[in-house]
C-alpha cells in the first residue's frame, strides 16, 4: 500500500505544545513536525478543513520565545491511546523563525558522524 506522506517528518521524543494564538488555550502538542507542516496529539477533535492561528512558546535562556504561524487541518483520527486525537496540519506560510526551529529540531535530532581521530 503506497504511503500518503510526501514530506519526510522527524518523530520527537519530547512534545513541545501549541497554544491558540487569539485565546491562548492549549490545543494539544506537536507529534510530528517538517518545514510544511506538523502533527497535533489533542485531547479533543479538531475539525478538518478549518484554519486555525497557532502559537508555539520555546523556553530559552532569554525567556519564552513565541513562534506564531497558521495552519490548515488536513485530516483527524482517533490515537491509539484513548481519549487523545492525532490531526495533520499544513502550514499557511511558515514564518522564517518556525523553519529555524523545525531545522534546529532536525538537527539536534539527528546523528551525526564523528570526525576520524589522527
């Protein structure tokens, strides 16, 4: 069965949260994440085709930095795990500093090959 997934995403092993960007509520937490879009983990349904304003807040040495950006609900299924939900979102032009992120999360994320001792 061929895969729906054109973008290549890097799963995280620790979820950074998205906030409503015009009530900032929670809505759930990023899944899974690439330059065009990002996988929402929610505990409530999010409807399919709508767009929503999102705000990621990452805490740094400077204080919380906002990444603020919208995005459009592809899809919205059940997870595996009771009571929580999974939704595709594709971004309606990323901001430069959400492509900064998701660039520095590949990278952290990422193996990287040693140099050869001399």
């Amino acid at each position: 069965m061929p895969s729906q997934r054109r973008i290549e995403r890097h799963q995280l092993p620790y979820y950074l949260k998205v906030f409503n960007r015009i009530t900032d509520k929670p809505m759930g937490s990023i899944g899974n994440v690439s330059l065009d879009g990002l996988m929402l983990i929610s505990q409530l349904p999010l409807l399919v085709g709508a767009r929503f304003d999102m705000r990621l807040k990452i805490p740094g040495q400077q204080g919380v930095h906002f990444i603020d950006f919208s995005a459009t609900c592809q899809w919205c299924r059940e997870d595996v795990t009771p009571g929580s939900y999974d939704s595709g979102f594709a971004l309606v032009a990323p901001p430069a500093d959400y492509v900064e992120m998701v660039d520095a999360l590949r990278y952290y994320f990422s193996f990287h090959s040693m140099a050869a001792s001399a």
